[in-house]
C-alpha cells in the first residue's frame, strides 16, 4: 500500500510517500509569505509561487506527477490534539471532521491547520481512505494520577487535564530502540526524550506511555526553542499586575517568545552552544537550564516506573548535539546509567540506525535514533485500514475479587514443608480453581482477610487486588498484566503456617481471555486492544476501553474485571459485554 503522509502547520507541510516501509518520495513547503515559499525536494531548496498552505497542498498532485510518484492508495494525516475520545487512528469522513474541530480549543495553534490540511486533501483526493493519526493517542494510557492536576472539579469538568503530545514520535523511538535491543517493548522501561524546537520526555513502562512531561497543551514540561516549559501559574497573577500583560499576551509570549530564545535570542540550539564556547554567560545559563530541566525528568520517571532499562534520545538537538546527551547523562551513574565518549561523539545514524552510545558495564541502554514520525503515521494508516473490524458479539464477564496465585515455594512458606493445595469448586478456564484454603495479605495500613488462593501453582508469586484493596491495604498496586510484576509493591502474605513478605502486588489490567477460533471469528488478535460495552442491572451502559485480548488454545472466552470495574458497571458476580471497537494505544 502506498500511503501518501502529511505533517502541516501554520507556516509549513511537510509530506512523504510511503510503499510499505520504503520512503519513496519526501518534500516540504516552508516559510509561506506573500512572495511565495520555499520547496524543498530531497536536498535541494528552491523558490515555489505558493504563498499558503492551501496553495501548497494543491500543488502536490503535479509535484508527485512530475517526479514519477504514481498511485497513491491512502492519505494519512498528523493531528497534533485528539482528546480523549480518539485513542488511535480514524477513517476521516464529516463526523470525525466535526469532532476534530470542536478540539479546536485544545491545541489552537496547531490543530486548525491540520484541519485545514484535511479538508483540502478529502477534496483533491475524494476517493481515497484518509486516516487521522493523534499525537495524543498514545498517552491515553496514562493513569489518572499523571493525567489529573489538582485543580477545583469545575475545571476538571470543563476538560481541564494533561494529554502529552509528541506520542507518535515517543512511539516510534520507543519500538525501535527494543528491536535494536532485541527484546519486546513490553518487557522494557524507557525513556523516550524528543529533543528539538519542541521539547518533551515520555516514560514508556512495558510498552504503554505512562507519564509525559507536556500536559494540556504543549506549553508544559521540557524548555524548548521558544516555549517555555514549566512555570508556576502564579506567574500570570504576578505579570498582571506588575505589567499589566492580560492573559492573550501572557500565554503568547509563552509559547513564541520564551524558552531559549528568551534565555539567549536565539531558539537555535546550535546558535546557543556555539556562543557558549565563545564565553556567552547567557548562553552557558541557558544550557545549563535545557540539561537540568531534562536530567529531572529522566530521574523522576526512572522512579515511577520503578527502574530504567534504556534511554532513546531523538529530534534534532537529540540526535546531534552530542554535548547535550552528555550534560543529561551526567550524575545518572546511581542508576547505572553511563556514557561511551567515543560512541557518544559521533553516533550513526543512517539508514534509521539506532546506535547504542553506552559504556560497557552500563546497567541502563543509551540509543541515539533519527525520529521517523512520518513513517509511523504510515505504518498506522496501513494496520488501521488492514484490520477487520472487531465482529459485535456478546461476551460473558466474570469479576475476580482479591486472590492469589502462589509459587511451591510460598506454599512451603504459608502452610508447612511439602504441604499441597486442596482443589475446590473449578473455575471458569479448564484446569483452573479455588483452593479450599485462604489466607491474610497485610501492608502498613491495613489487613485483608480470608483471600482466595488460585490454582495450579505458578512460578512466582502474584496477588492480585482492587484498587479500593489497595488503599486499604496502604499501598500503592500498579496496573499491571498479569505476569509483568518486576517493580510491584511488597506484602505481607500470612499463613496457617508462617508468613511471606512478597512482591508481586498488582492491580490486574482489564482482559479477556479467548481461543484461537474464538479470536479468528470475532478479528482479533493476541496482544490487541478493545473497547468493551457492559450493561450493567440498572441499565446504564459503560464502555470500557483499552481491555487486552489474550489468545491462548483450550481457554474459554471471557472477559475479567475486578470489583472496583463491577461496581463502575452496575453489575455483581457477571453479566455480559459487547465489543464495540479498537484501541490501539500501546506498542
């Protein structure tokens, strides 16, 4: 499939054709003004007569005719803001326009070009699929607890909330570092750090984005070229009345004045280090800040994620400022983290390479790799118009209340040497059931008694818990797939015989297990994601998002909640949903 990609803005479209993952064709028209733009083809630059980008995206049809581009089978579109309600990519038609627009509001200065760039490609190319792909789709992972500020619930109800930006960028960099490591995104902790005129970090656990450092709108995090990063919102009460600067002013400054260039006068990272060899104090504060400010980030996620297996550097000051990612990485060595100088000088990065720049010894990757947010959009306009639609089909739902699944030897521990578990009434998926015993879990605040025991044994320790379980327990469970338990909390599990304290402490993700022909028949696959519609008795619907599909042969097809979900749902001991939809947020 030969997918044509636009990134537009304001001033500038940028465009590439893709045929599969060969790059066939690649251009931008920059700098419009009445005089025309500049043209870029390749390596080569050139004036061109379009004075805007409506003029611009009418020239691409000739543009690809003239350079031997035949056949474009889909467009694919980037939308910097898709809100909440657009967690992957989406076929374009009227509706989705008219939803794009109302999150208008949420990105401002971006999302009306884009928009714009929509609506004049639906009319040159009337026929074709066109597909939106969201910077924000992949941060919708995201718990509540990085997403919500503290603010009245006036506000949060008004739509007040961190989103993060950058997520097809974070996504990519993200993939291609675990196939440079040779491992599978879900097994790593990284941290994605875009580095260019726009700036963010991403804390990417087991192949969802779990924090970023953008928030509502890209103003949030990171210093940038002209953006400021993080300022206490105090300082608009302050400017008002000291200035007289109104908020228009305020949030204009923010976003076109501030970052380095207001630090230096110039937004050009390159500007700025040259200076700075040459004695520029400015500058040199200037660096100084850029580096603390993403040093902070980078240490802060490594802590919420509960370790740190690979840093990926991106974006233009990423890829090349070699004494940026050192001023970074420097007095990360607590964390095992450590640079190669040699490596770290000259990284290579042809041909989308993803060289590692690390020391040998070094606990935590370094990769240094050229973004390639084009080519993703690509790649999801392809997967998005090859998948089957999910077949609707009523799926039963069980909720699993706190329990346990106990390795030998916990068993050994808890109930004696050699002792064995008593099966009693079978579960639902065949082979599996409840043992006859139960047992306490205690943590610092509280303690849960008679909590089931599921069998058979398994290899490690895992317990799993609500989210209400949890608070009264006084710990913090993260939301985990079953079996990703490295990093999860410590409990104190007690026994007729002794007692254990244990990590593995989980809040079990949402999921559905099912059979292979279960899957083949309703267009699903191992590893995908779903929307789920559970009617609850009052009547109330409630759809649940992001629920993982596990394929697996001799399984039976139901989906499983915990009690916190049941509740949310109106429903006690089962009932049923109804897929409704895909959801495509993760790795």
């Amino acid at each position: 499939m030969r997918v044509l990609v636009f990134n537009a803005g304001s001033s500038s479209l940028k465009l590439g054709v893709f045929d599969g993952e060969r790059q066939v064709f690649k251009a931008s028209f920059d700098r419009f003004g009445p005089e025309g733009c500049d043209l870029k083809i390749g390596g080569e630059t050139s004036r061109a007569p379009q004075p805007d980008l409506a003029g611009a995206i009418a020239a691409v049809p000739a543009l690809l005719d003239r350079h031997g581009v035949e056949k474009i089978d889909a467009v694919g579109h980037r939308l910097a803001h898709g809100g909440t309600a657009f967690t992957g990519p989406v076929r374009i038609d009227d509706a989705v326009e008219t939803r794009i627009e109302a999150l208008t509001p949420l990105a401002p200065l971006h999302n009306p070009a884009m928009l714009q760039a929509v609506r004049l490609a639906r009319q040159l190319w009337p026929d074709l699929p066109q597909v939106a792909v969201f910077d924000t789709s992949f941060h919708l992972t995201n718990p509540a607890r990085a997403t919500t500020y503290a603010v009245p619930k006036a506000w949060r109800d008004a739509g007040l909330r961190r989103f993060g930006f950058h997520g097809t960028s974070h996504r990519y960099v993200a993939q291609r570092a675990a196939e440079a490591l040779g491992q599978d995104a879900k097994d790593l902790r990284i941290v994605s750090i875009h580095l260019g005129n726009g700036a963010s970090a991403c804390a990417v656990q087991y192949g969802r984005s779990i924090d970023s450092s953008m928030g509502m709108t890209p103003l949030e995090g990171l210093v940038m070229g002209t953006r400021s990063g993080d300022v206490d919102p105090g300082a608009f009460g302050f400017l008002q009345r000291e200035l007289g600067l109104d908020i228009p002013q305020i949030e204009a400054a923010l976003y076109a004045d501030s970052g380095l260039k207001a630090l230096t006068g110039s937004a050009d990272m390159r500007d700025v280090e040259d200076r700075a060899a040459a004695g520029d104090l400015e500058a040199q504060l200037a660096i100084n800040i850029y580096a603390y400010r993403a040093r902070k980030y980078l240490g802060a996620y490594a802590a919420a994620m509960g370790g740190l297996d690979a840093v990926v550097f991106t974006g233009g000051i990423g890829e090349n400022s070699a004494s940026m990612r050192r001023r970074i990485c420097d007095g990360l060595s607590f964390l095992g983290l450590m640079l190669d100088d040699d490596l770290n000088r000259a990284p290579d990065l042809t041909d989308r390479a993803a060289p590692q720049i690390q020391a040998q010894g070094s606990r935590v990757a370094v990769i240094v790799t050229e973004t390639a947010e084009q080519l993703m959009i690509a790649r999801e306009v392809r997967q998005l118009l090859a998948r089957r639609a999910p077949v609707p089909r009523s799926i039963p739902v069980a909720v699993s209340g706190r329990h346990v699944h106990l390795s030998a030897d916990a068993v050994d521990a808890l109930f004696g040497p050699g002792y064995r578990l008593n099966p009693g009434a079978p579960l639902r998926q065949p082979g599996n059931w409840v043992a006859e015993e139960r047992l306490s879990l205690e943590g610092p605040k509280g303690r849960l008694e008679r909590v089931a025991i599921l069998g058979p044994l398994r290899p490690r320790t895992q317990i799993e818990v609500s989210r209400t379980d949890s608070f009264a327990l006084g710990l913090d469970a993260p939301v985990r797939d079953s079996g990703k338990l490295d990093g999860t909390p410590t409990v104190r599990l007690i026994g007729p015989a002794g007692q254990l304290d244990s990590n593995g402490l989980i809040v079990a993700a949402r999921h559905i297990h099912t059979s292979p022909a279960d899957a083949e028949a309703m267009g699903l696959t191992d590893g995908s994601l779903i929307r789920v519609r559970i009617t609850g008795a009052s009547g109330r619907d409630l759809v649940f998002d992001r629920v993982l599909i596990r394929v697996a042969p001799g399984t039976v097809t139901e989906m499983h909640i915990d009690t916190d979900e049941a509740n949310a749902a109106g429903i006690r001991g089962a009932g049923e949903g109804e897929l409704v939809g895909t959801a495509v947020a993760e790795l």
